[in-house]
C-alpha cells in the first residue's frame, strides 16, 4: 500500500516590517504567560518591539538568553523553568540554536510554541523538526514532531538589519527545494516527514525557486541598505516558508547529502546554505539535466554570490572529495531519492564535473 498524502505547516505565519510591534495581538489567544528563549542577538533585536507591543497587559514574560546550542542540558534547564514559571507560551527568538532548543521544549512540556527568526539562514522556523545536541557540543538525535509549530512570524526589519551573508546563504538552502523535491516524487519517496508528497508540497517548492530568481538580487541590495523592498519580503518568505514548508512537505535528495557528507571533513567553514547551493548543481549534473537548465541555476548563484567551485567551499584536495562522496552516499542518506540511485563514484564524477564548469565559468 502506498503513503497516505500529507501536508504540514506552522498553524499561523505572520510576516511585515515592525510585524513585532503587533507580537502580543497575533499572538495573545495562546495564553497569558510567556517564556522567551533568546539568542544574544536575538535578545537585542527583538526585546524592545516585543515589550511595546504587551503594554496595557498583565501577561508575565520571562526572557532566557539560551547557551548557545540546542543541548540536552540547555533543553532540561528550559524545561525546569516552564514548571516553575507555569508557562503557557515557549518562544523562540533568534537562529537555528534557539529554534530547536525552544521547539524541544515546548514538546516535551506540552506547551504552544512560536518561533521568531532574526536571521533566515535555513528554513528551520517553519518545520516539525529539531536537531540536538549533546552538551559537549556533539550530534545527538533529531527529533521529529507530531506538528509544526503554532505560528511563526518574521520582522522584516530585523532581517533587513542583519547580515547580508544570512540571507544569501538561506536563498542557498531554499535553492536545493525545488529540485530535491521533484527528484523525490519522481521515485515516490516518502516527505521528510514519513508521508506520501502532495502535489501542492511541490507547487511550492516550485514557487520558492521561481521567487529566488525573481527577486534574489534585489533583495539582497535592499538588506545590504538594511531597508525593507517588496523584493526582500519575497525572498523571506521564500526562505523561511515556502521552503520550510515546501521542504518538509517534499524531501531532500542529493544537495543535502553533499552538505552531510561535507561535514564529515570536520572543520569546515562553508555555511549550510553555501553547501547545499554547490550541492544543488551537482545534483543536476548527475541527474542529467540539459545544459539550459544546469546553465540557468548556476548563473543565478553567480548573480546573488552563492559558491560554484569547490574552492569557494574550501575544498581543495582529491580525498577530501572521494570521503565527501563515500558518505554522502551513505546507508539513509536522501541521495538515495534519485531515480536510478548513486554510487560514491557517481557523485565523485558529478562533483568534479560541476566543479569544472563552475572553474571554466570564472575563467580559473
């Protein structure tokens, strides 16, 4: 019998410059007290606009600048609070870190959780999923939930008035979900999240690559100027939900597995987005794609300065590329959505060929 089709997605998405100034009024139905875990930046973007915005209320609000990964240990020291404080509300205020330390929290104490990105690296805000980590700093788990989260909402101001290098590297990472995700409904792999893949998981993940496009470049210019365009409100919302949603609705395919098998190198500097960006190109080039098509992606990571050579990545070795391949392909890796499968040979010869177009591309 085949997957049941599903879709999932935050409850409420909010998003709009100064949208934190109306935090309390989109939000408030959810209970009367809060817990805030912060980032240290986050803290600093967010407190101000988020206090103006509970004027002439009684509602309590804790404010918790977190350890800075999503630990096991940060996780039960939330958790502590939440009972103590009698908390009806966990939210999230900052990058991946507190994202996933707050989700797991509000999980495992059975509270509302929302989310509020400062940065849109990834399209983590918007999905049913966290990564932990042990208090050491090592890999843990991930860990998947029964839902999104209740709402997630975007200051696009906040986004304006951080580094660009952020949302650059967050059109990477939502680069890699329209591809992925036709490669995955092609073989009728299972979504990230264990169901069959619907057609409308796939229309978006259509719609965030044409935004990218559209938009990319203009975007970037008005964040460079710390200003809020039509064209930065497009490429938000690309990376935060319509990949977010579009991604886990879908599945992921080789572009991630290049990233997963990149990290195993140790050290490395890449950000996931810029990875995932490389990865996408070597995904078509072993998908076969013709050249128009191969052509247009990697001219739009020329246009919004997304990486096309394994240099840009800090790849530079032929065994840094073989140990980058043999576990890219490794058992459970989604490289293994592609129709046909991948060999750690194949990707080998892919990740050389689009490192080689990209290289005669720059005149290298």
């Amino acid at each position: 019998m085949k997957l049941l089709r599903a879709m999932r997605e935050p409850l409420k998405y909010v998003q709009g410059k100064d949208a934190l100034l109306k935090f309390h009024e989109e939000m408030g139905y959810m209970g009367k007290r809060w817990l805030f875990i912060c980032s240290r930046s986050g803290y600093k973007a967010c407190h101000d606009k988020i206090e103006k915005s509970f004027e002439g209320t009684d509602d309590f609000r804790r404010y918790e600048v977190f350890g800075g990964i999503s630990s096991k240990g940060e996780i039960a020291k939330m958790k502590k609070i939440v009972e103590e404080d009698k908390i009806d509300v966990v939210v999230a205020a900052g990058g991946g870190s507190a994202v996933d330390t707050a989700k797991a929290t509000a999980y495992y104490c059975k509270k509302h959780i929302v989310v509020i990105p400062t940065v849109v690296a990834t399209d983590a805000p918007c999905t049913g999923l966290s990564v932990i980590y042990n208090d050491d700093g090592s890999f843990n788990t991930y860990l998947f939930y029964p839902t999104n989260p209740d709402a997630v909402i975007v200051d696009s101001q906040v986004i304006a008035n951080a580094p660009v290098e952020f949302l650059i590297s967050g059109m990477g990472d939502a680069l890699g979900t329209y591809f992925e995700g036709r490669a995955s409904i092609r073989t009728e792999s299972p979504s990230l999240e264990g169901t069959g893949i619907t057609r409308s998981g796939l229309g978006l993940a259509r719609l965030c690559y044409d935004t990218l496009r559209a938009y990319g470049s203009q975007a970037i210019k008005a964040c460079e100027n710390h200003v809020v365009t039509p064209a930065l409100d497009a490429i938000i919302e690309a990376n935060t939900y319509m990949s977010g949603v579009g991604a886990d609705n879908v599945n992921c395919a080789a572009a991630h597995s290049f990233y997963n098998g990149l990290t195993s190198l140790g050290g490395h500097k890449a950000s996931h987005g810029f990875c995932v960006a490389f990865g996408t190109l070597v995904q078509l080039v072993l998908e076969g794609v013709v050249k128009e098509e191969f052509d247009d992606v990697q001219g739009f990571c020329i246009e919004v300065g997304l990486p096309i050579t394994l240099e840009e990545l800090g790849i530079t070795k032929d065994e840094e590329i073989r140990k980058i391949a043999e576990n890219a392909c490794a058992e459970g890796e989604t490289i293994h959505n592609l129709a046909g499968d991948v060999t750690p040979d194949e990707l080998y010869a892919a990740i050389i060929a689009t490192d080689a177009m990209g290289k005669a591309v720059l005149g290298k």
